[in-house]
C-alpha cells in the first residue's frame, strides 16, 4: 500500500483533476487532459491495492470452483496489473465520451431544459461514431490481451483477432474519410504518377498495422520497466506531434484533436503502471498492457490520419521486429525464452544464446548476412568443455566448417549465437548492463528514434513533397 | 471431439450460412440469420475443441509464467465456456456491421469503384453509432464477466462497472431520440396528466435496467443449463415481439430491426453452448454468460424502445430477486451456496436450507411474511438429532417459541429455513427432482412467464392505454 503522505498527494491530484473535468464543459482538450491525471492517480491507487486482491481472488478462486483451481505464488509478485492500467484507461475514455460534444448537450439543447421530442439535427454523429469505433477496437485489444494472460492464445489467433478488432475502425474510417490514395514521393513519381489508389489494399495497409503495433511491443520486452518505458516515449511523441498541428492552420485540427483525447489518458495510466513497473519492478505489465498499448497507437495513427508518422515512431520496434524475423518464424532455432540472463556475480544482465542445431542453408545464410552486419556473434561450443568458451568471435567461414565436419560428436560441432532481439544486441554492443540501466538504454534508443522521426517528418519530407504536401 | 457425421453436419451448415451472408446484400435481416446460424455452428465446433485447449494452456501457463500458476484440475468439466460462445457473439456481431449499411457501400459509393475523395452526405453515422455503442456496451460486460470468472470481482464493481459500460448506450440514446417521457396509464392520469417527464432519471432508469438484467440471471443458476436455458427462452420471446412489430406498419420498424440483429446471433451461439451445457453438462458457462446475456437483453430493450415490455419478459427473474433479497442483502443468514443438495440415493436435487442464527426483528419479519405467502418453510433441529428433522412444518408461532427459549443449547434452539431462490422453492412445492427435469421446469416458467408477458402486452394494454398507444 501507499504511504500516508503518498496516498494524500494522490487524493489532493485527484481531487484536482475532477476539478478540471467538472470546469471544462467547453474545453474537452483540458478534460482529457484532466482525466489523463485521474487515470494516472487512480492507477496508483489500485495497483497496489488489486496486487494484495488478485492474490487473495486466487484463494478464494479456489474455494469456489473446483473445476478451475487457480493458485497464486503468493511470495512472487503478480503478473498481469497491464488489465488494471488498461481497465481505467477504458473507464477514463467512457467518462470522456461526452466531453467533445458538450456543446450539443448543454445549453438550449441540454437534458434538464428539454421539454419537447426533438432531434438535434446538427449533432456530429460521425464524430461520435469515430470516438465509439475507437474505443470499441480498443477495448477488443484489450480483452484478447487479458485473455492471452490467462490462457496462452495460439498464433493464428493473435493474427485473426485483432484483424476482426479493426473492422469497427476501417468501417468508420471508409464512411468518414474514404481517402484510400496515397501522394507519391516526387523521385518516384515518374513510375508511379501524382497519386496512386491503393483502394482495399489501403484498408488492408490499416488492419496490418493494427497487428503489428500490437505484436511488436510485445516481442520488445521482457525487462522491468520496457514495455511501459517504450510506450511513455511513443505515447509522448505523438502527443507532441498532435500539439504541433493544433497550433498550425492545418484542416486536420479535428483528427490531431481526436488524438490528443486518446493519447493524454494513455499517457496517465501508462506514467501510473511504470512507476510500480520500474526496476525494482513490484508489478509485471503482462500481455494485456503490451496489446493495449499497441493498439491505441494504431487507433489513434488510423483516425488522426498520421499512420505514416506513427510508423516513423516505431522505428525501434520496427529493426526489433525485422530483427527477431529469423527466429520468430522459426526459420532458424529458437529458444524458448530469449529474455537475457543474469549474471549471479556481477548481477548485470547478458545476452542469451540460441544453439544453432540445422544446418539448413537458410539459417546460414541469415548467420551470414547479420554476421556481415554485425549483428550476430557466434560461438563455439568445445567439446566436454562445461563453461562455454567466452567470447570466441568465429568469421563465417570457420563456422561453416565446423558444420562440415563429420558429425560423430553432436556437441562438439555445435556453435551458439546471440538471440536476434534488440535487447541482445544492446547487451552485445555495449557489454553487460545492470537491468535499470538497459531499460533505460532502450528509452534512449525509443527517444532518439523518435528525434529521428520528427527530422525526417519536418525537414527530410521537403525532398519528397513539395511545400504544400502535395 | 464432435463425431465424423456430426462435425459435417456442423460444417455444411456453415458452409451454408456462408452462403446467406454472402447472397444478402440488400436483406441485412437474412444476413443476420446467417450469422445466427454461423455463430451456433462456430460455438458447435470451438467448445469441445478449447476445452481440452483451455486445460492445455492452463498446463502450459504453469511453465510459462512462476508469478501466477494456473492449474487445471483435469478430471472435472472446465469453467466459463460462456467467454467462448460470447467472443463467438462478438466477432460475429464485428463481421455483420457493414450489412445493415451495405446499399451505401455498394454500388457508386462502393470500395471498388471509388476513383475521387468524396464524403457520402446520406450516411445514417446515427444508426452507426446506435449499432457501435451496442456492441460496446456488450463487450465492456462480456469483459467485466470474464474478470469475475478469472478474480472474483467485488459487488461494488458488479454494481459499479455495469453502470460505466451503459454510458455509450445512454449517450447515444440521447442524441439519437432523447425521448424521457413516459405515457401514464389511463387509470392514474388523474395523479400525473398524460405524459410524465422523467428527464435524468429515465437515464438512471436504463442504466439501472442494465445493472439488474447482468445481475439477475446470474442469480438464477447453479444447475446444468438453467442460465443458458433461461436466456434462450426470453431470447425467443424478444424475437418473436420484434416479428410482431416488423409485420406491423409501426414507426418502431427500425428499432426492432436493430434488436432482431442483436438478438439472433444470440439465440445462435446460446443454442450451441446449450448443447454441450445441458444435462448431464460438459461444460460450464461461467460468470461470464450471465453478464452476456443479461447486458444483450438491456441493450436490446434499450435501443430497441421496448425497455417495459422486456421486464415483462424477465417476471420470473424478478420474482427470483425479490425473493433472494433477503438473503442478498444479508437481511437474513445466507449460507455460501445456495444450490439446491444432490440426494446421493435418490440421486435427486433436493431444497437447500440456511440455518438461522440471528433473531433480529427484521430476519423473524421476513420469516413471518414469506411464511404467510407460502414461501418458506421452517424446520426445526432437534438437539442431538443427527438426522434433519423431515418435512416437519412448523407454524411461525411455535418457530418464535423456539426463539425464546432460553439458549443453554444452541443447536437445541435452530432453526432452518429453505433458501430463498426460485430453484428450491420449485423442490420445495414439486418435491425432489432430477436436475434435467428441474431445468426443464425452469425453463417451462419461463415460457408461462413470456406467455403472460405478450398478454399483458397486447391484450391487458387496452385498459390503461388507448388504441394508438397515447
């Protein structure tokens, strides 16, 4: 539980934020606002209050049910506080939902001062249907999320499901926007013309990316604190991004705006679950909160029609996820954890290996090009050797050979290589990190690439467009 | 596993609602059928599949994850089957939103055809949003189910939650009708005039309706089939009330379109859950059913302006509550459970009994009233008696002696009483049952209860409302 003084600073924060949201009938930015401080205090609140309860639910889970018994290691700490995050995320934006159109339900128009049958007929239904959609494929997120902690969904339907979660989405966008072109860089232009249609495609485009914001964050993680610590920075770009459109004179003010209302509490709760995530980390976010991050930003990349900047955002989990391609379609051997390994003595963190067991010409060739790169290092396993050979950096072609020897001795040809995550690499490059510091480390790398992205969004885009975007 | 000739069947039959959803573009009620009729299939087809599944993962969480340990007890019958035939719903409900939209996506405005930017000005975004609220509304429920079934959610959150998850629902209600008056009956217009406008609270009314009809299927169960069972019994009687308005050349013809969409799927997926939840039940349907279907029916009544009519339909429901109150509310003693005991000779259900120990004015008032309506009946524990006293019906008078009699022996002095649900107050008049015979008499109320529903409906309502229904 909270200290006194603590859990008196978050009443008082709480209690300032229902003030905002209780004054700002005609400013739903500064209720958003309000409401991502609110989410931010009541997540503070209840982790540490459900912690005790999830455990003790366990319990009585089972007393009551004998056809599921659920047991909870009551010395370790629980997993899965990503669906308490993500609950009052979900809980914020249905109080939200009539901020942005107070206009319409106060005043002459308001419940209280209506008498007669009537219907507003200038009411922005669409933008409702908008803010419904989004919530709706969100909460689908997040349910498939929670589900997954629970039971360990199988592949195809973490691909299949959360192509069904974006239909609401691309239903609402195709009625409202329909815009399924795209302008071509101008070197292209000469193969492809001003503008080419991508039609279906371009909704194909948006449910694709639906599954890879979802999935990506989750395979870049598995450290205290990284998966919130990604999403802050994510989260925080693109509400930079967003304040930067609210200022200018661009038509797309509404969709920046949309956004903003969605992004604001994400960042809330997400400041919330990090600080009981952060190494040493008490809570564990678990599959929900990577799913629920994952799919606001593509929401909100879909319906603030920045889904191109959103991508630019990504582009740490982008190279994590080309990275980890090998072995994630199992194209190479893949442990079954590629988490790095502790160190008992220096208690840092070190990268984890795979044994490369095939041969198979495609897992060489994939050993060849990121050795060419430098992103692999392999190993060699001596025979009857117990304490595996440190550091013995192989070119290719000696590898090569120990695959051709003759294999009367399966262990002594084996070769280890480093496991194909971001995270490994960082711990190959710079050595072994104590776990605060590579979380941070990956902060860094989120931060810079989202420097990264402005650059290429705000300067780099006059090579390709001409001033005024078209 | 299904069998050979089984598991085809299920698949031509899919095979053939595929067929009627692809063939109804300009007939969404067709199309809704099939899906109705996919969805059972579906539901058919996964139980058995995930069931073994679900064990599976709950091994399979045990090696995955030491923070929470999730163990199947494997010789007994998996929980919350209801989380399938409920995302079975839901993906279906997900598949189905284009088609009640579909003359404005095929054709000129269509997908394919599409060559300019152009916005679709006679797009019903109103009707979208009532049809994504709905949805919404559904999932949050479907969502705060599965939470119960996994934690063991607290009543204020029961109470509390259901509340947040019906403001899409209310928000969309009142921009889209906003009607919050109500017609009073002819034989009290005398007190409050024709119309009564009941402003907030017709608000606090729906929200309410979807706090009680989650709730209160949840409390009439505990037998093999009698949640499923129930829920189909009122699902058909909301379709068939719709029919009768669909014929009809009532202005409401939209509304009970919207419900028949929402509704068949419904009957779809609870008939194939029925078929493995039945007696003697392979699975059970879990916390999350009862939320389901109660948050379908709510919704429904909802949006579909029949709010009156479909109390009408949960009257035994009703009485259930009112009768378990009581003990809900702790008024009285309330044991853990009050499902009825099996007789392990008879191999009969028989009542359950609570033993009262307070003598609190308020418990001896209940007692007293619900004897006098013929609904309780009080036993008294003889002392050193192993043997429960048999069917030995005391009056109240001799219960309250017993009462004052000095206490030097407490199990001398108690006494019980049958346990005040609709399902021991069947065994209580109709003597011990089999559990099959016990659901089907269950399920037969409800049928009397539908029956004299659309009586009241469409034959009483002469006498308080005139012809054209003002």
């Amino acid at each position: 539980m909270l200290s006194t003084t603590a859990s008196l600073t978050v009443t008082s924060v709480a209690a300032l934020a229902l003030v905002i949201i209780f004054n700002t009938v005609h400013d739903p930015l500064l209720a958003a606002l309000g409401f991502a401080l609110l989410g931010c205090m009541i997540t503070l609140r209840l982790i540490p209050a459900l912690k005790d309860s999830f455990k003790k639910a366990g319990r009585q889970n089972e007393l009551t049910y004998n056809q599921i018994t659920i047991t909870t290691n009551l010395m370790s700490r629980p997993e899965s506080m990503g669906v308490v995050c993500a609950t009052v995320y979900l809980v914020c934006l249905f109080l939200f939902i009539p901020f942005p159109f107070m206009e319409w339900l106060t005043g002459s128009g308001g419940i209280l001062s209506r008498k007669e049958v009537f219907h507003i007929p200038t009411f922005p239904h669409d933008k409702l249907g908008e803010f419904l959609s989004a919530i709706l494929s969100l909460q689908s997120m997040i349910f498939l999320g929670f589900a997954d902690d629970v039971f360990d969904i199988r592949w195809r339907y973490k691909l299949l499901l959360p192509t069904i979660a974006s239909i609401p989405l691309l239903m609402v966008y195709y009625v409202n926007f329909g815009v399924t072109y795209i302008v071509v860089p101008i070197p292209l232009r000469f193969l492809f013309g001003r503008i080419v249609d991508l039609g279906v495609f371009y909704y194909l485009y948006m449910s694709m990316m639906a599954v890879f914001c979802t999935n990506s964050i989750n395979i870049l993680a598995g450290i205290n604190g990284v998966e919130a610590g990604q999403s802050l920075v994510i989260g925080i770009s693109i509400a930079i991004n967003d304040w930067l459109f609210l200022n200018g004179a661009d038509p797309a003010v509404e969709a920046h705006l949309l956004s903003l209302f969605l992004i604001l509490p994400f960042i809330g709760v997400t400041i919330g679950l990090l600080f009981y995530n952060w190494y040493p980390s008490k809570v564990f976010v678990g599959d929900t909160y990577c799913y629920f991050a994952g799919m606001t930003f593509a929401v909100v990349g879909i319906l603030g029609h920045f889904s191109k900047t959103m991508l630019l955002f990504f582009i740490p989990q982008i190279f994590n996820f080309l990275y980890s391609a090998p072995q994630l379609f199992k194209l190479m051997d893949c442990p079954r954890h590629r988490m790095p390994k502790l160190n008992a003595k220096t208690r840092k963190l070190e990268y984890s290996r795979a044994r490369i067991k095939s041969s198979s010409l495609l897992s060489l060739l994939i050993l060849k090009i990121f050795s060419g790169l430098r992103l692999a290092k392999i190993t060699k396993i001596k025979r009857k050797e117990k304490i595996q050979q440190q550091d013995s950096e192989l070119t290719f072609t000696e590898t090569e050979k120990f695959n051709n020897e003759d294999d009367d001795d399966t262990d002594s040809n084996m070769i280890e290589v480093n496991n194909f995550t971001l995270i490994n690499l960082i711990l190959l490059k710079f050595g072994p990190m104590h776990e605060h510091t590579l979380t941070i480390t990956v902060m860094i790398i989120q931060i810079l690439g989202s420097a990264l992205a402005f650059f290429v969004r705000y300067r780099l885009v006059h090579f390709f467009y001409k001033e005024d975007g078209s």
